[in-house]
C-alpha cells in the first residue's frame, strides 16, 4: 500500500503462522454475519512505560493520542465510543515481535497461494459481481481481474479477514516502540472511520496488525480510499462485496497509480545466452529489445515489437519461471515489499484473467538451505553491502547484493544465491561458469 506493507494479510498470515486452512477451499463467505467481539479487558502496560515514550504510562500516552486526534478533527462522540478499545494487549506485541516470514520458492508459494481453487473463485466473483467490477473499471481503469486477486490472496474473498478487535491491536503497536509513529497514525484514521460514521468500533475486527476489511486494508487506506460502492451511505469492506471492488480499485488507481490500458505481468522464455545482468526490476527496456535479447512468449511466438518498457523478472533465477514485469508491476511490489507475495499476486491475477499455468521448470531448481543464505547474507554485509535483516531471506537489497557479487565473480548475474557464488565469497576456489564474454575473478581476499 502507499506506506509499504511488511506484513502479511489474514489469509496470508494463516498459511505462514497457522495450520494449513487457507490452503483448502473455503465455505463461501457472502451474507455472513460478524460477530461482535466482547469488551477487551485492558491488559497492564509495560511496568515503567515504553523506552521511547520517555517512560511514559500507558494511561498517559493515550491522553496524549486522543488530543492528537481531535486535533485531527476526530469528535468527542467517536472518542467516547471508541473508550472501551483503547486498551493495551501485550500478546498482539509479541505477535509482532515473533512474526514469522515465509522462505519457500516462488513456484512452491504460486502453487499453493495461486491455487486453481482460487483462480476459479476470482472468476465467478467477477461474474457475480459484473455490474460493480465493470463501473470500477471503467472510472479507476484497473481490470477486474487484477481487483480480484488482490481479493482472493488477502481474506479468500472475506473467509478469512481476521478476528481481532482492531483498536487494541493499534493502540498496543502505537504504543510500542518498533513501530510507534507509523501506529499512531493508523489509530488516529480508525477513529477518523468511526466519526465517519463507516463502522462502529465493535465492527472493526481484522488481523493482528490493524488491517481492515476483505482487502485488507491499513485504516489510513480505508479512511483515504475506501468508496460507497452500493449507496448504503457507508463504506464497509467488511461486509459489502461492492464497496470492496470500488475501494480496491481506487486504491489501486489514485493510491499506487495503475496505468489504465497497460499490463501487469507477462511469462516468457528466455535464451540460455542471454545477458543475464539485464534481468533486474531496476532495469527496463521496451519490448522491441527483449525480442533482440531472444525473449518471446512461453510458446515460442514473438513478443510485439513495440517501445513498452518492460523488466526482465526471475524470481528463481535462470533456471526458474521468468516474467516481464510492466510498470503496472510497481503496484504489486507498493501493496506488499515482499517479491514472492507481490510476483503471486500478479501472476495470480493473469491466471483470472485467462492466462495458462506457468511453465515447469525443467529440473528443480536448487536454493541454498536457511542456514547458508544467512551465512552469504553475513558475507555480503562483510563485503560492504546493505542487505537489510540478515534474516535468511533474500529480499531486494539482497538479490541487488547477489547481482553484483555475481559479476564480480564472472557468474551468470540472474541474482540467484548459488553454492557456487557462496563458496566464492567464503574465498574457497571454486571453477565457475563464466557468463558469456566474461572473465571469472580471482576469489576475494
């Protein structure tokens, strides 16, 4: 989202942390009521205060974010309703602190995140809904398959969109140190949408983490996005399928700027001999290029010979799926930094949209195990470079990491991790395969 999310939606969150239930079909989730969740008990704060409140109290924080929101034009009345919630709950700061991340491969992740199941349940959505997914893409520009896979990734289409009071959890992580500003800011739009008049506090329930509705979203999206799709004179994506399609479609189109007319993401096959330090989202080049370069659809046909820029995605490397990644694919990496989450996601979507499976690769694709890529991780920080959380997961600034090292080192620079680039960097000699008009380096000292 505008603010990069970092953390998974429900669906999400229940097939990385939970047992294996987002992955089988879910009962249909239209016309089910939610229930109310009782009164949170207030949970002891921190005993002296958090570290970066000055020892602040609690109770003393709190006054200060409720002058904060009236400030904010938040009313008396929305804070009096809201009174009961505005509690700390230490167990949703351990979740927080304890949050697991996912380290399967692309293709393992797509198959079971964009499941046929899922793929089917998108398009009979897009049929039952015609009417509000056809309005969403004529005023926002943004397909209804791409709305649609947003939808089914983040609740399974409202199945499962959490079941945690919304405020405790904000206020909690407001109120914690990891990521306080940013907390107090969405507690503050949640109390924005109950003056509004969208939901009542004892109908915010969500994930762990705030986020609201069938897509998921952070208050703050909800408060600036979120539409009155079906003219109730509320905006609820908790419970209207319509007000979900419009809200998602404006995001999409005003909050991460979709290109009306353009795609997403394309699979392709790509040579063997191809300048692999040319496939980076960093580096575009239009299409006419990629068709110089050998790339052309999975089935052999030529891709148009046109000036739409494109990058050169391999989320596995050279030997795994590979993808043009249009400008539109900035919307993917803005709603979730996670590359794996955000590739599913528009793959996911071209699969609604009737594109075929994936190509298999030809052999299994070798990963290093969780235990080396934190020791290449720790090399590359050694080296001099900015991998982010030395944490085994080989996000952005790693895969950017792994590039360079790969060039250095006369390797294919698909920004894969290897155990031959890792056994380069532990300066142990290895016998490379140079790329293609490069010369391997001698191992670093």
């Amino acid at each position: 989202m505008s603010m990069t999310r970092f953390f998974p939606g429900a669906v999400l969150l229940a097939v990385l942390c939970g047992p294996q239930q987002a992955s089988a079909q879910p009962a249909p989730a239209s016309a089910r009521p939610l229930a109310a969740p009782a009164r949170p008990a207030a949970a002891p704060a921190p005993r002296g205060g958090a570290a970066c409140h000055n020892g602040m109290s609690f109770d003393r924080f709190l006054a200060d974010l409720k002058q904060q929101a009236v400030a904010a034009g938040v009313s008396q009345r929305a804070l009096a309703e809201a009174a009961p919630y505005l509690v700390y709950d230490q167990s949703i700061v351990n979740r927080d602190r304890g949050q697991r991340v996912f380290g399967q491969v692309f293709n393992e992740f797509a198959a079971r995140m964009a499941a046929v199941y899922r793929m089917q349940q998108g398009q009979a959505k897009i049929k039952t809904h015609a009417a509000a997914f056809a309005r969403a893409e004529k005023e926002y520009g943004v397909p209804p398959a791409v709305i649609a896979a947003f939808w089914g990734l983040e609740s399974d289409f409202g199945a499962n969109m959490g079941n945690l009071p919304t405020l405790p959890s904000l206020m909690s992580l407001a109120y914690d140190c990891r990521r306080s500003e940013m907390f107090e800011k969405e507690t503050i739009a949640a109390l924005k949408i109950i003056d509004r008049g969208d939901l009542a506090p004892s109908e915010m329930i969500g994930s762990w983490a705030g986020e609201l509705g069938q897509t998921q979203f952070l208050p703050s999206h909800y408060f600036n996005y979120a539409v009155d799709y079906d003219g109730d004179g509320h905006r609820n994506m908790l419970r209207s399928p319509d007000d979900v399609i419009g809200s998602t479609a404006n995001y999409i189109a005003n909050g991460l700027k979709w290109r009306r007319g353009e795609p997403w993401l394309q699979e392709v096959r790509v040579p063997q001999n191809l300048p692999w330090d040319q496939a980076d989202l960093t580096i575009k080049h239009p299409r006419s290029k990629w068709t110089q370069f050998g790339v052309t659809y999975p089935d052999g046909k030529a891709l148009p010979n046109d000036s739409l820029p494109a990058s050169l995605l391999l989320p596995m490397g050279r030997h795994g799926p590979a993808f043009l990644a249009y400008p539109n694919f900035a919307a993917y990496t803005e709603w979730n930094n996670s590359l794996i989450y955000s590739t599913t996601a528009g793959y996911l979507a071209t699969r609604i949209a009737g594109a075929p499976p994936m190509q298999r690769p030809s052999a299994p694709v070798a990963q290093l195990p969780f235990n080396e890529l934190r020791e290449l991780q720790q090399l590359l920080v050694r080296a001099g470079f900015n991998v982010g959380k030395v944490d085994g997961i080989m996000g952005q600034l790693s895969r950017t990491a792994v590039k360079t090292m790969q060039i250095k080192y006369g390797l294919p620079a698909d920004s894969w991790p290897t155990a031959e680039l890792l056994a380069r960097m532990r300066g142990v000699p290895a016998a490379p395969r140079a790329a293609p008009g490069a010369t391997a380096l001698p191992p670093a000292r």
